[in-house]
C-alpha cells in the first residue's frame, strides 16, 4: 500500500504502472466474479429462486446451507479486499472529492447490503431476492466504475 504515501501518483514512473496492472485485475476479477454468480446461483429472480428454493415441477434441489455459508463467506473476504483497495486508489486520483466520497460509500453500502440480502433470501424468504439483485449489480458496476475511472485519472487524464 505504498500508493498511500506517495504524494503525485499521476507522476510516480513505478506506482503508474502498478496501479494501473492492479486496477485492470481488479476490473477482470468484478466480470469473472458476475459470470461465476450467473453460473453458482443465477443472476435472475427465476434461476436464483429455483437454486434457492429448489423447485419441485422441474426437480431442481435447493442448495445446501452449507453453499451459501461458504458462499457468503469468499464474498465477505473478496469483496473487503476489491472494495477497500478500489476505494484507496479511487480516493487518491479522483480530483472531485466529493463525487468520489458519495461514490465510495453507495458502493460500499450495497455491498454490505448484498451479504445481508443474500442471507436473508436463504434463511427467510423471495422478498429480498430483487434487493439482493440491485445490490449485487449496484456494487459491481459502482466497483467497475471505479476501476474504469481511476485508470482514467492515473493515464489520460494526469494532467487534470
């Protein structure tokens, strides 16, 4: 987390390069991540229901307690560490700072929010389903976003 000490990051010949490769991991990791939701538990109401809930006309099983449990587990610590480092660098070369605070926290909202959603779709009901879905995809494309724009600050907009 040298990128924290450094004053002029648009500048910095070493840190560029790095944030730069960090980001564009990180932006692939957020796509990879909504394929293999679409693929675990589906990223509509009727699959996500079914993989929930199961559905006996079609004789889909629910998933185990034990899935989501380690599900919701790699999200917590996937997320901490996507969202965390996103927002220092974020934070850091965004020139309007309060555009980057208000970002920053909507992104991190919804993704507390999709832990908790997810939980309580499993344990009490459909009805958090559609939430869960808009935090999901709130969180995501705030974090692509994210990653987008501050690869913008550090490369074409250094200037600015």
């Amino acid at each position: 987390m040298r990128f924290t000490l450094i004053k002029e990051l648009r500048s910095d010949a070493l840190m560029r390069p790095l944030l730069s490769g960090m980001l564009l991991f990180t932006g692939s990791f957020l796509v990879a991540d909504i394929f293999l939701k679409r693929d675990h538990i589906g990223l509509d109401f009727a699959t996500l229901s079914n993989t929930l809930y199961g559905n006996e006309e079609e004789f889909i099983e629910p998933v185990t307690e034990h899935f989501i449990l380690e599900l919701l587990h790699s999200d917590i610590f996937f997320m901490m560490m996507t969202l965390l480092t996103l927002a220092a660098v974020y934070a850091r070369v965004c020139p309007l700072k309060r555009v980057a605070v208000v970002v920053i926290n909507i992104v991190m909202a919804a993704g507390i929010a999709d832990i908790v959603l997810l939980a309580l779709a499993y344990y009490r009901g459909g009805g958090y389903l559609m939430p869960w879905l808009a935090a999901f995809w709130t969180w995501h494309g705030g974090a692509l976003f994210m990653a987008c724009a501050s690869l913008l600050y550090l490369n074409v907009l250094r200037r600015i």
